[in-house]
C-alpha cells in the first residue's frame, strides 16, 4: 500500500506532498513556465503516489499539451522524485525546453535531461556524482549494508542510463565522472554533452537555491566551485543545518 505520509529528505518547511515547482502560465508573448529552485522534494517520493500525481496534473493543466520552459536552480534531492519526473516531462506532448539558470546538480540534472533541449547560462553549473545514503542514528548489520550496495549500483546503473541516451558518452566514462563528483561549467556541460545550448551574455550569476541546509550539502562535496562555497547562510538556515536527520534517506 503506498505511504501516505513520506520519508523527510532534507531539513526545512516543507509538509508532505506540498508543491516544491510552480508553474506560470503562457500568455501571448511567453511561453509557459516550470519553475524548479531549490530541492527536487523535500520529502521522498519512494512508495508516494500523491505527490507524483500532483504534478503530472499540474503538468498537463499548466502546459496544455504546448511548449513549456523548465527553468533550473537546484543542487538535487530525491533520486525517485527526479526520475518520475523526468519520465513525465518526457512524455509530455509538447516541446519541453529546460533552462539551468545557476545549478543543475545531482538529482536535479535527471531532471534536466528530460528536456527536449537543454540550456545552460554561461555563469551555469552542472554537477554529477554517484548516488548516496545518509544515516543517522541507524545500526547496520553485514546483511543491510550488502542491500544498500546493490541499491545503490542499481540506481546508479539507472542514471548512467539517462546520462548515455543524452551525451553518447561511454558508460565507463560516465561512471568515473559520476565517481569523481564533476563539476562542470556551461562550456564543460557542452563539450561533454550534458546540454545543448550556452546562453551567453547573461550577467546573472550562480546562486544558493533558498533552502535550509544547502550549505551544509555543498562542505558534504569535494570539488565545489569556489565562489559558491564563499555564498553563506542566513540565521535561520544555519540553525536547519544543525538539526540532525534522524532516518536514512537516499539521495543523489
């Protein structure tokens, strides 16, 4: 039976099964818009049939069946919640054109890819890693972290998948990105196939998605770019940052 009531994935104000897109409808000069900043959910969408439900609708009323710009700034979040939506987005009838405007990192390039064509601002970032579990006050036996193994290979396997079908690039390769943390600028996501198009001459600059903990995420990377590890929280959000987690969650 599907929960009803969701796993938290990351700290915030967010409730279960509440919006974390918003959508702007076309008018006679604009397309419409889908606008992801911040987490790709707060809340896990593992065995939740609401949530996704939620957003195909929205989807569907909002686009109508014509063009629809997806507009990015996200480092990530819910592996399942990326990837039903880029299943969605794919599906979806008309041309679906995604815009990164700061970040599309982790969960959120699945959801990047399943545009039609993929943009990126030239002041962009587009970041792949391999798939993580976090833990908090969790007793693991031999049995459990073998599970988590296979897990975690399979769901990675799933996004070298997406990742292929848009770069070409080999699955070897891919692996050894997703297993470096890469970090890509506009040009860099080009060159290797992540995107389509840079936009250029755009003075906009990469920017924290406004939700709690971000920071936080970014120190648990390697090789974060340096001028957004120089960004830093407000008050409220460094206090997210130090309440702990207290159930495991997989994440990417």
């Amino acid at each position: 039976m599907p929960n009803k009531e969701p796993i938290r994935c990351f700290e915030g104000t967010a409730k279960p099964h509440e919006r974390f897109w918003s959508f702007r409808d076309a008018t006679e000069e604009t397309e419409a818009e889908l606008e992801l900043y911040g987490y790709i959910s707060e809340y896990s969408w593992f065995e939740d049939d609401i949530t996704p439900a939620m957003f195909k609708k929205d989807l569907e009323k909002h686009g109508n069946g014509n063009p629809i710009i997806v507009r990015i700034n996200s480092y990530g979040g819910d592996v399942i919640a990326a990837s039903l939506m880029r299943t969605m987005l794919m599906e979806y009838p008309g041309k679906v054109t995604v815009q990164i405007d700061g970040i599309a990192a982790s969960a959120a390039t699945v959801v990047a890819l399943g545009g039609d064509l993929v943009r990126i601002q030239d002041t962009a970032y587009f970041m792949i890693h391999d798939p993580l579990v976090t833990f908090f006050y969790a007793s693991l036996n031999i049995e459990d972290l073998n599970q988590l193994v296979t897990q975690l290979s399979a769901i990675k396997a799933g996004i070298v998948n997406a990742y292929e079908g848009k770069t070409g690039l080999s699955r070897d390769k891919l692996s050894k990105l997703m297993s470096a943390e890469t970090w890509m600028d506009a040009n860099e996501a080009k060159a290797k196939g992540f995107v389509d198009e840079v936009i250029t001459g755009s003075e906009k600059k990469a920017a924290l998605p406004q939700n709690a903990a971000i920071i936080n995420a970014l120190r648990n990377y390697i090789n974060v770019p340096a001028e957004l590890l120089k960004q830093e929280p407000d008050i409220e959000t460094k206090q997210a940052v130090e309440r702990l987690r207290a159930e495991a969650k997989l994440l990417i």
